[in-house]
C-alpha cells in the first residue's frame, strides 16, 4: 500500500477497500496479466462503453492493477470491497484506467 496519492495524469486511479487505498497503476506488465485472464482490452474497453461489462472483469482489472497490494488482502475481498462501495463507487477509478488504456500516456 503506498503512502502517496493515486497520480491521474500518469493513469492511476485509487480506491479504498476495507480501510486499505490501493493504487490501481496500470503498468505494461499489468495490463499484459490482466489480458491475459480477460481477453482482449479493446473488447474488454467495448463492453464497457456498451454497458456489459460484468463485475468480475472490472474485479480482475483491479486485482491486475492494484500495485503494492496488501498481503492479506485476497482477490474475493477486493470483489466483496467493490460490492461495499457499490458501481458509483468503483466507476470514477474504472473510467480513469480506461482512458488510460485507450489513450496511454506517461504511465
């Protein structure tokens, strides 16, 4: 977990599950893993502007992403998190890590 804020203009999104703020970095090595499991992230970007993108993709994206994670912290308790927070809690992170992996940048 790190001590420094989420930098948007490098891509990195944050968000806050059971009291741990994860930055959600979405490096090549990361988003190479994340393919790897979902499939195609130009698919993956589709269903999410058509509205079909499922809850355990958005899920695998995070736990993907999510640099410095916290050893106790499992990948059903990130999901359990995310259903904490609710969509409208986990969209402002989702919308910034798809920008940037349609737009890349300094990341």
């Amino acid at each position: 977990m790190s001590d420094r804020p989420a930098n948007a203009l490098r891509g990195e999104a944050e968000i806050v599950i059971g009291g741990a703020r994860l930055i959600l970095r979405p490096s090549f090595a990361a988003l190479v893993a994340a393919e790897e499991e979902l499939g195609s992230l130009f698919d993956l970007v589709e269903r999410a502007a058509g509205g079909r993108l499922l809850l355990s993709e958005i899920a695998t994206l995070f736990w993907h992403v999510a640099s410095e994670r916290p050893e106790h912290l499992t990948r059903e308790q990130l999901g359990e998190g995310m259903i904490t927070l609710g969509l409208a809690g986990v969209t402002p992170a989702l919308k910034i890590l798809l920008k940037q992996i349609l737009s890349g940048g300094d990341a």
